[in-house]
C-alpha cells in the first residue's frame, strides 16, 4: 500500500475484533477463484454489474430502515461484493486493484478532514461542511489540471435514473434550457414515443433482438419526456413512479390472495381471470 503523507491514528480495536485484513485477503482471494471458475461470474463486466451495484445499495437502505442486525449484515456484505467484484475485473485489464482502492480512499478521507489530521480547528458542523466544499473545490481544480473540466451538469448527484433525469432538467432549465409551458413537454413525449413506435413497426423477434440497443435509447428518450412532463407539473418522478409501483404490487397481491381463497395458484390461472381480479381490485381500492 501506497505511504500516506499524514499519519493515521487508529482508534483502539474493541478486544476480540477479527483481523479484518486477513479476511479481506480471503474475500479477494474467493472472488479471484469465482471469476476463474464460476461461468455466471466470469461473463460480467463493470458495466454489467452496474444495476446489481445500484440495486444493493437500495437494499441497504431498507435493510437500514428495518434495523434487523441480520439483514444489515447481510445487505453490507453484499454492497462489499459490488466493491471487490469490480476491483477484481479492474485487476484483470491491469488498471488497478482493491489495494489502490483503500489507498486512494484513504487519501481522501485524510485530505478532507484536516481539523483531525492536521493542526485546524473547526468549532461546529457547519464549518466541517464548509470547509469540506473548499476542499472538494480543490479537488475540481486539480482534476481540471488533469484535462477534466468541470461541466456545468457535474454538480448533479447519482442517484436512480429518475432522481438524475429530473435533476438535470431542472439546472438545463436554470440555464435557459427549457420550454416555457407544458405543451412543449407533451410534444416531446408524443414525438419520442413516435419514434420508438417506428423502430418496432413491422420488425420481426429477430430484427428487434439485433436492434436491441438502439430500441434501448428511443425507450430512454421515451422515459426522459415523461420526466419532462413530470416536473413542468411540479411532481417527482421518482415518487410519482414508486407510487405506482406500490399500487401494482397491492393489486396483485389481492389477485394472488383471492385465488388463494379457492384454492388456486397464481400459475393456474390466466390473463382473462387475473384481468378480471385487477378491475376487481380497483374497485376495493375505491370502497
């Protein structure tokens, strides 16, 4: 490991704490054995992984929220994967490696915290969080030294596709980068829609499998103009979707528990019964 510039101090180890360095060398070494023999596992790439990463961080948080030890085990244990999954195929095409990971964080938690590391005295949070943006600034500087300009749009946290395209639309529109009323949202959703209606019209299984890509991108674009209309009406499309997700899962829930009730399976139904139990439950909603 790289030699920091400031000595760390660590706080002194809870008696019985496992040596957390060996069994990180036993985690690197396991995920090592599964990208060489697991055939899931040696046909991921980073980017791949990316909606399992975004996914277990979701999970986290419910796992957070349910304050169940067992879970949030479970659920960090998993955000770790993500980590050392990467590092692993990172490793692979001679990039770099979990131990340039830990160095280039340790660096950074030293770097930003100089009221513990270095002789400067902040009095509050406040000014933690103050001098903490200095510091960031700083660190934009040099990466605009590293040929890395910073872009106008790079202030926009990740989040969920949905919290990002909102995001981003509301400092294009802060920039003058908008429409003026909602009409012009709408037509750009009746155009994108219309474009993805174009890139399937008479398109066999095969020729959409081919085109697949492409098809991602117009559905994409499909998603984005709702965004658009979303936020002109002042709503989160984030909230917004989650509300509809939860209105899907509690009507199919009442469908699976009604057939339950006779006995039945979800597997030994149809289309027509369950089509028949969702207006059925859209109107126990209404009661």
């Amino acid at each position: 490991m790289t030699t920091l510039n400031h000595k760390i101090v660590a706080p002194t180890p809870v008696q019985g704490t496992p040596d957390a360095s060996g069994q990180l060398e036993d985690l690197l070494a396991l995920m090592a054995r599964l990208r060489a023999d697991c055939p899931w596992d040696k046909k991921q790439t980073n980017h791949s992984l990316i909606p399992y990463a975004i996914e277990e961080a979701y999970e986290l948080g419910e796992a957070v929220q349910s304050d169940d030890d067992e879970d949030i085990k479970g659920e960090l244990g998993d955000v770790l994967l993500q980590v050392v999954f990467h590092c692993q195929m990172y490793a692979e095409q001679g990039r770099f490696d979990m131990s340039d990971v830990i160095t280039t964080l340790q660096e950074k938690l030293v770097r930003r915290h100089p009221h513990v590391f270095e002789a400067e005295t902040l009095k509050d949070d406040a000014a933690v969080k103050e001098r903490w943006d200095e510091i960031k600034a700083e660190e934009n500087q040099a990466r605009e030294a590293r040929g890395k300009p910073p872009r106008r749009l790079d202030a926009i946290k990740a989040g969920s596709a949905l919290i990002q395209a909102q995001d981003v639309q509301k400092q294009a529109s802060k920039l003058g980068f908008d429409w003026d009323g909602i009409s012009g949202a709408f037509d750009k959703l009746d155009e994108e829609i219309d474009e993805l209606k174009a890139e399937l019209t008479n398109k066999s299984k095969a020729e959409i499998k081919a085109n697949i890509r492409d098809i991602e991108k117009e559905v994409g674009d499909c998603m984005f103009a709702l965004v658009n209309v979303a936020r002109k009406l002042n709503l989160d499309a984030e909230t917004a979707t989650l509300t509809c997700v939860h209105k899907f899962k509690s009507r199919f829930g009442y469908i699976e528990a009604q057939l339950a009730a006779v006995g039945k399976r979800l597997e030994d139904s149809d289309i027509t019964e369950m089509d028949a139990l969702w207006e059925a439950a859209k109107h126990h909603e209404r009661l």
